[in-house]
C-alpha cells in the first residue's frame, strides 16, 4: 500500500481521498483551518497544515485546487511541496490549469528530480463519488504506469494523451465542447418556450433524436424545471473558457463557438450567478427577451 499526499479536500477531492483510503492507502491531508482536520480525520486520512508537511513520506502528491496559480503555490511556493517531497515523488495535479504554467510546473519539479503529471478529470462530483472519473493525462508513459494502480481507484477510463500539458489540452477541449452544447441546448429550450410549446415535450423529442447528448440528458430537464442548483458550478465552467480563450488568442486561433458561449459565460458571472448551475445559460437567453 502506498502514502500519499492529498492537497485539494473539496467536492471532489474529499470523495477521492475517500476511495484512496478504502483500497487501503495512508493519506496525509493539507489543510488550512481546525474544521478542515477534523473532516479530513473524519474521511481517515491525516492532516497537516502545509503542503511541505503533508508531502512528507508521500511517494505520490495529488492536487485538486482552482487555478494556475493554486497549483503553483502549492507544490512550488513557500511551505509548498518541494520543501517536503523527496526526489523521486510522483505529483499527480488533477486541476483544471492552464498548459502552459503545467509545463512550467512540471520543469521547475523536474529541477528537484520531481516528477509531474497534468492527470484533469471529467464527471463531477457524481463521478468523484463513484470513482467513475474520465482522467486524462500528460506526461511521461512510464510515470503513468507507476500510479496508475492509485487512478484505477477513482476513475474508470484513463487515457495518456502526450507530454506534460497534453492532459489539460484535452481537458480544454472536452470543455469547450460540453458548454458549447449546453448553450445549444439552452438556445433551443428558449426558442421553443418564447413560441408557447411545450419544453418538456421538445426535450422529449430531442432526448430521442440526433440531437440526444450526456449534456442534454443531464442538463434538459434541468431547464424545463427551471433547477438551477448547481451539479457544476458555472464559474468553473466559466474559469475553464477564460483559459482557453487566453490560448486561443495567444496562438491565434479562431473558435467563433467558444467566443460566443464565453461571452454567455461572462454575462451570467455579471449577473452573480456564478455558484449556479451552467444551464442557468438560460436565464442570460431570458435576459434580453
């Protein structure tokens, strides 16, 4: 059985480190404040107040955090992990970042004989809950295959995509493909409401035809009730399009789709409705008649 290190005991986090503890691994916990060690204490796993501390002893680190710069400061910043982790540690960063500053992560660990994994996930928290996440990685084959017995406890489907940052590449692009759809599927439930028809009969119908998605199966019905609590939160949706517009601009690319849902994405982050669910896209469509 192995130790690791666990940074990152969110929604996501937590039910993963659940099953890491069940299969019978040790887990050292970073946290910040006394109410998040006793949760942590509570999952089994064992806290510590900075990430050094919890890095210690551990043959993997695994981070699940917000941003870029989260992740930087976590593994590279003061009390971070480099200051714990013996040459030799695997990090395993399950966020959702940027490639480029993955990259620059990954050759400042490399500097410190660390190695580095871009491991971001899809399926929420649903499929944290389920270990059912879709895991994509980047980096090197041979590091995959020495934790790959520790993914194979929280995901299902695990896929070496290339070289550091080619899994947050692919996780971009299974972003901008699922908003995208989900703006769809808000355009057609407004065009069908603001014509008098029944919504929960077109998503039927749809449901059933080539319009028929994951996106539409999960998010449909979530319009047609008009529940917008959240099963993702739509500021990380919009967090992840922010990143990939960057990108797209600094590589010139155009990408007319995403531009326009991001711009969507923005205007339901103006209207405070950040911690809502994604197919809250459809209030933004009500918004201007």
């Amino acid at each position: 059985m192995t130790t690791v290190a666990f940074i990152g005991l969110g929604a996501m986090g937590a039910p993963m480190v659940g099953h890491l503890i069940r299969a019978g691994h040790t887990v050292r916990a970073f946290v910040r404040r006394p109410e998040a060690a006793d949760a942590a204490r509570q999952l089994g796993a064992e806290p510590f107040f900075t990430p050094a501390e919890a890095a210690q002893g551990a043959a993997v680190v695994f981070t699940n955090v917000t941003s870029s710069e989260d992740v930087r400061e976590v593994l590279l910043g003061r009390n971070g992990v480099v200051e714990g982790a013996a040459p030799g540690t695997i990090c395993v960063d399950h966020s959702t970042i940027s490639p480029i500053v993955t990259r620059e992560i990954a050759q400042a660990l490399a500097a410190c004989g660390i190695e580095a994994l871009d491991c971001p996930v899809s399926g929420g928290t649903v499929g944290a809950q389920a270990a059912t996440l879709t895991i994509m990685v980047g980096g090197k084959a041979e590091v995959l295959e020495k934790v790959r017995p520790l993914l194979e406890q929280i995901g299902k489907t695990i896929t070496h995509i290339g070289d550091s940052g080619a899994g947050q590449v692919a996780k971009l692009c299974n972003q901008i493909a699922q908003v995208v759809n989900i703006e769809g599927i808000a355009e057609a439930m407004r065009f069908a409401g603001a014509q008098g028809v029944d919504t929960a009969k077109v998503f039927q119908a749809m449901s059933t035809g080539m319009a028929g998605s994951r996106m539409l199966d999960m998010l449909g019905p979530k319009m047609v009730t008009r529940d917008f609590s959240a099963g993702i939160e739509s500021r990380l949706h919009a967090k992840d399009f922010g990143l990939a517009a960057d990108i797209a601009t600094e590589i010139g690319l155009e990408l007319p789709a995403m531009r326009a849902t991001s711009a969507q994405l923005g205007e339901l982050m103006d209207q405070g409705w950040g911690k809502d669910d994604t197919s809250s896209l459809l209030k933004v469509l009500e918004l201007k008649g």
